[in-house]
C-alpha cells in the first residue's frame, strides 16, 4: 500500500517538468548571411535564392508540413519552445564591420578575384590562391586588405552570435557564412571545396 502512496506525488512532479528547446535557426541564419555578404559583393544582380528555400509550385506536397505529435505533451510534460529567434545583423558592431569590408572589397578585393588570384576558402576566410596573377606593385597591400579582411570576418561570425545572445552559435554562423561567400561568389571567381579550388 505504501509504494502506491507516492505515485501522486511523481505524477505531480513529472507533471511540472518543463524541456526547453534552443535550436539554431538555419533559414533564419541563411537569410542573414546573404543579406549581409550580398551588401558587401554589392552589384546589381538578384542574389538566388538560398539553396533549400523557396520551390514554388514545383515544391507540391513536399512543402506540406504535417503537425507533429508531442509525446511529452500526451503524458502531461509541457514542452517550452524558445521564440525562434530573428538573426540580428543590425547592431552598430556589425554594421561598422560589414562597411569596412564593402569598402575593402570595393577598393581592393574585388580586383583580386576578377583577376583569380584570390579565393573563398572553405572556412569562410579569404585566401590569396595565386598570387602571379597580380601586379607585383599590388602584392603587399593585397596581402594586407586579405589579413584586414579575415580578421573582420572572424569578428563579425563573433558578433552575430553575441548579438543574438547565443555565443555558442558562433561555429555555425560562421558554417553558413562560409556556404554563403562561395553561393554568391561571382562567374569566374575562385572557391575551395573538398580540398581542392574550383572557379565558378
């Protein structure tokens, strides 16, 4: 008879459990990452849109989502989902970044891959590939516009994740930064993938 006493009590106590789910918002982050990489390329064209977006009509019955059952919810375990989060960009931090990079891109990077001699490397950084393919007066002030660079990509991977309150969601953003660079990379300029470089 005692060991069936303290069933009330569990079920009351299981019942006032609550699991929060924190997940990484990858559209969201993805959206972000273009808009940002997109301001700092800075041309004319329409950006595409992000792979896995989107669809159309053509996304028929595999853009239905069906409703998901919660187990917990059913057993009387209430689940606490975290607002989905809107990727911040827009902090003046950020914003300082991203107009020192338009502007080195514009001035000096820009020629650099025009010409193939700079490239996207696969960890979201800026690499100088080939460096015969600039004039030797340019080097040095190309491999310092590339140091510059990186060090403001680094920071603004940072930044983003700080921003939206998750500094452990720096490894990520930085993940679809670096998927971003490569998709909006211009025809002709030079990406990594797979270890090896491949121009677009």
């Amino acid at each position: 008879m005692r060991r069936w006493m303290g069933l009330p009590v569990a079920a009351v106590v299981l019942s006032a459990c609550v699991t929060i789910n924190v997940y990484f918002p990858a559209a969201e982050a993805r959206e972000a990452a273009r808009e940002f990489v997109e301001k700092v390329i800075d041309d004319e064209r329409e950006a595409a849109p992000v792979e896995g977006e989107g669809g159309g009509a053509q996304g028929g019955l595999a853009a239905v989502s069906l409703p998901r059952i919660d187990l917990w919810a059913l057993a009387g375990i209430g689940t606490a989902h975290a607002q989905s989060p809107d990727i911040t960009i827009k902090t003046p931090a950020i914003q300082a970044i991203q107009a020192r990079m338009k502007q080195r891109f514009d001035a000096q990077l820009r020629a650099g891959f025009d010409a193939g001699a700079l490239g996207f490397a696969a960890d979201g950084t800026i690499v100088v590939r080939d460096a015969g393919q600039l004039p030797l007066k340019d080097r040095v002030a190309i491999n310092q516009a590339v140091a510059d660079d990186n060090r403001d990509r680094k920071a603004v991977y940072r930044e983003v994740a700080v921003a939206n309150g998750h500094p452990e969601w720096e490894g990520r953003i930085r993940e679809v930064f670096a998927r971003q660079w490569v998709d909006s990379a211009r025809s002709g300029w030079w990406y990594q993938s797979g270890g090896s470089w491949k121009q677009k």
